[in-house]
C-alpha cells in the first residue's frame, strides 16, 4: 500500500514585512503611471518617437505593477473549494495581455522609426531631454522606494528589475536627446528609439513565452525535473526508482510537485521520515511548493518478519 503525504505549503512573508513590499509597489504604481501621462504629453509636444517607446516601457511596468498587486489583493481572499489556489493566474494572464501588446507596440515603433528615416522629422530636443531626465530621476525613486519595501516577495523583486529596465530606456532616450540638441537632427532620436523597441522586443517575447510555459503548466525556469529526479535518487539510498513524476508552475512564486517513489523502507515510520526529509530537502534547493509524494514500498514490514 502506497503512502500519500501532502506536506509544505507556499511559505508568506510575515504581515509586516509583506505590507512593506505592497507599499512599495502601490508607491511605484503612482509614479509609473504619472510618468507614462508625463512621458506621452512630451513625446506628442517633442515629437520624440524615443520618448513614446520609453512611455510604452513604463506603461508595461505599469501593467505588471497592477497586475501584481491586483493578485495579491485577491487572491488569498478569493481562495475557495473549487479555486483551491485562488487567483494566483491573473497575474499570469495579466502578463500574457502585457507581453502581446508590447509585442504589437514594438513592431510599430519600429515602423514609425524606419518610416521617419532620411525625412529629419523636427524633435524638439530640449523638451525630450527634460523629459527623459525627468523620467531617469523618476526611475530611480521608484528603484529607491522598492528596495526600501524589501525584495523578498517574488512580484516586486520581478517589478525592480522592470524599473531597471526603464532606467537603462531613459538613459539610451536621454543621450537621444543630447545628439538631437548637438547635431541639430532627429536621427539620434530614431536610433534611441529603435534600440528602446529592441529592449520592448526582447522583454515581450520573453515575458509571452514565459506567461505560456505557466498556462501550458511547464515546470519552472529554474527546476530541471531531470535533475530533481537523478539528485533525488542519489542523495536519498532509500529511494530505487521514481516515476509519475510531475511539476508544473502554478504562478511566478509557487509551484507544485507530485511523484510516486519507489523506496527501500522497513515500516510506516521510515515511510514517514523519509518524506518529512525529502520535503526538506526540496524547499531547501528548490523552494517552496505544493509536494505531494507516494511511497511505493519495495520491502513491506509483513514480508521482514516472514
């Protein structure tokens, strides 16, 4: 007889250090959306199309930001016998939404650029400039706000390295600007802008692909379920061979893990320590999760004593 044993359930912040975090990310919320409004009234006056892609990088930050929050709010609330985790998904639904507009927005931009190209469009270079400091001193509160939250929950730590993000745009649209005021040509602009759209194009491929590998329930980036097998057969004597062996990702911070093993055991209570020791053994390299292991014993007590 198989043993079944649920064990180890997503490990959540302390009340203090968890109201922290989402205080950062409501205070970077506000600031990312002034600065989109900020950064399109000055890409429309400046005629920057640099200054545009950098408000549609914002503008994604702005969405992830929403969608992070959004989950946080209700998805512990929402929790109920038929949605079990909650409404975890909506931030992953909310970043498959936000990878494909992007995407859409990127080629766009891309267009415009090639378009403009030998027309020496007028961009007011002074306005893009303020602008886009504006933005990088923006960028930086928000970084400085984030960290300030702490960096331990996995949606803010993912929405620091978007601000991140922003900061390397507004400073590629700020050096734009000082080779529209210096060279008196709006091709600086149409450079800035079109390497702002490869930034947009990479994080939007990388972010769809990623929101997909969770709907198509792909174990996580960062588990090889390979190597979870092979390292658990050779760090664990007791275990001969594992099979039914699943892992998929549930959200970007939780993930599950089911596996019916086939192990040398002698009673119900090496059964019992040998799974406590692998749930151990997976939270410490691998994080926490929802595991859930079977015990298939090769050696029964009753066929010991016969």
């Amino acid at each position: 007889m198989g043993l079944l044993h649920p064990h180890d359930h997503p490990q959540h912040p302390d009340g203090g250090a968890r109201n922290r975090a989402f205080r950062g990310l409501k205070i970077a919320f506000g600031i990312s959306l002034s600065l989109v409004v900020i950064e399109v009234l000055g890409a429309f006056w400046s005629g920057s199309l640099a200054l545009f892609a950098d408000a549609l990088h914002v503008a994604s930050d702005v969405f992830a930001l929403g969608a992070a929050l959004l989950a946080g709010y209700l998805a512990p609330r929402l929790k109920s016998e038929r949605q079990s985790y909650g409404f975890y998904r909506i931030e992953i639904l909310a970043a498959l939404l936000n990878g494909s507009i992007l995407l859409g927005m990127s080629f766009f931009i891309i267009f415009k650029a090639i378009s403009r190209w030998g027309q020496d469009a007028q961009v007011e270079g002074g306005l893009m400039l303020a602008v886009a400091s504006f933005g990088l001193l923006a960028n930086l509160l928000m970084l400085k706000v984030m960290r300030a939250g702490g960096l331990k929950n996995l949606n803010v730590r993912a929405a620091f390295l978007h601000v991140i993000g922003d900061t390397i745009s507004s400073v590629t649209v700020i050096i734009g600007a000082m080779g529209v005021i210096i060279l008196s040509s709006s091709w600086p602009d149409l450079i800035a802008s079109l390497l702002v759209s490869g930034i947009l194009l990479v994080m939007s491929v990388r972010l769809s692909l990623e929101a997909l590998n969770v709907l198509m329930e792909g174990a996580p980036a960062h588990i090889d379920p390979k190597e979870v097998k092979e390292s658990l057969i050779n760090n664990f004597s007791e275990i001969k061979a594992i099979h039914d062996f699943h892992i998929w990702e549930i959200t970007s911070h939780l993930f599950a893990m089911t596996a019916h093993i086939e192990a040398q055991v002698q009673s119900l209570e090496d059964t019992t320590k040998l799974i406590d020791r692998i749930n151990l053994w997976v939270k410490a390299r691998y994080g926490s999760g929802h595991t859930t292991f079977q015990i298939e014993p090769i050696s029964r007590p009753n066929e010991c004593s016969s």
